[in-house]
C-alpha cells in the first residue's frame, strides 16, 4: 500500500464516520504520524495533501522537521511524552505539543517558548483510562495545569488530548473518548484530540475534532 493509497482510504474514514455522526468533515484535522518512518515518506504524504505530522519522540520531530523544511504548511504534532529538559527542541515555529501533563512541564515550555520569540500552541494530555503505565495528568489535576497553561504568556491552549485504554473492540473506547468531550465541553475547550487507526470512527463519533493515524496511512513501523 502506497502512503497515497492510505491517506485516501483513512479519509474516507473520516468523511464516512462524519456523515454518521452528522458531522463536518472539515472540523477534524488529520495527523499522519511518522514515527519511525523516514522522512521520505512524509514527503510521500505532503505531495498527497497531508499538512500534519506527528513524532513521538522529540528528536525525531527535530530532525525530520530539518530534513523537510522545503516543504510548505507542514505543521508538527508531539505527540509523545516529553520530559522537561528536552522541551527546549520543541519550541520552534509550526509546533504543537499535544501531551502537556503537568504545572511545571507547561511553565518549561512557557519558558522555552519565550526565549524563542513564540507562542507555542499546546493541548493537555488527560489520562482519562486511570492507566499507570500512561502518561497524562489525572482529571483531577486538569484545573491545575490549565489554569498553569492559560497564565502562560508563551503559551496557547487549545484543547484537550488522550490515549483510551488499548481494546479490541472499538467501541469500549467510546466512555472513555466521551469523558474527555466533557471534561472539554465544561472547561470552554473546542479542540479534541482523540482516536487512532484503530478507533478514529468511534472518537468521531464522540466529537473528535484531531486523530492520530499512523499504521493506517504509513503501514507497520520499520
């Protein structure tokens, strides 16, 4: 399957769950993940229209965001964990740090982003499954750490973000995907980042507004 072939078929996916959903295709951004594909591939994928990418891992967002700098409105996602000491590499311009999860992460970034001259949109990571082995903040920190991002000068955010335990059947992800549309919905918050090859139909359905797709367009990680 060519990366073409899969962008097409994932965004038949999208514009099939949003007519179920009565929804407008053009309210949920796509990011084609990359991670661990070579840059030529997301060369593949800008020619077929994609625009946003997302890296895991914060060397590999910097590295390829060098190797494609030709390349016009391409916008980078982090969508991995980030530590604190490496959130220096993210604040370059037509980044967005997706898995924001703590006070002091947000001020790192904050700070980062100022030395760099920018406003750095950013989302926060919600743990929404209670799962220890994920990363995200608990709901009950969420107030915390947005009140921590809106005080920001450097800082924008924008929406929520979450990982929903792994299942075989879609649908169980659903509660999950529709805590977070709540938790958004009652803080004021419009953006959604939720869902994966596996269960984008199913975080359409509960107000996805950002999915993540990587095996579906790029196929399995080398």
């Amino acid at each position: 399957m060519s990366v073409r072939d899969g962008l097409a078929r994932v965004r038949e996916r999208i514009v099939a769950a949003c007519a179920r959903a009565g929804r407008d295709p053009a309210d949920v951004t796509l990011v084609a993940v990359s991670k661990r594909h070579p840059v030529e591939r997301v060369r593949e994928a800008w020619e077929a229209g994609q625009r946003v990418f997302g890296e895991n891992y914060v060397q590999e967002l910097a590295s390829k965001a060098d190797a494609a700098a030709d390349l016009e409105g391409v916008e980078w996602r982090f969508i991995g964990h980030l530590q604190r000491n490496k959130a220096k590499l993210l604040a370059r311009p037509g980044v967005v740090v997706e898995t924001v999860d703590s006070e002091r992460l947000a001020a790192e970034l904050d700070k980062r982003a100022r030395a760099a001259g920018l406003v750095m949109p950013v989302l926060v990571q919600v743990n929404v499954g209670g799962e220890a082995q994920k990363s995200g903040c608990e709901p009950t920190e969420l107030d915390a750490i947005l009140a921590a991002t809106r005080g920001a000068a450097h800082l924008d955010v924008r929406g929520l973000m979450t990982i929903p335990p792994a299942t075989d059947d879609p649908d169980d992800a659903r509660p999950h995907f529709a805590a977070l549309r709540r938790l958004a919905e009652d803080r004021g918050l419009k953006q959604l980042s939720m869902g994966m090859s596996a269960d984008l139909e199913a975080a359409v359905a509960e107000g996805a507004t950002i999915v993540r797709v990587g095996t579906a367009i790029f196929g399995a990680r080398p």
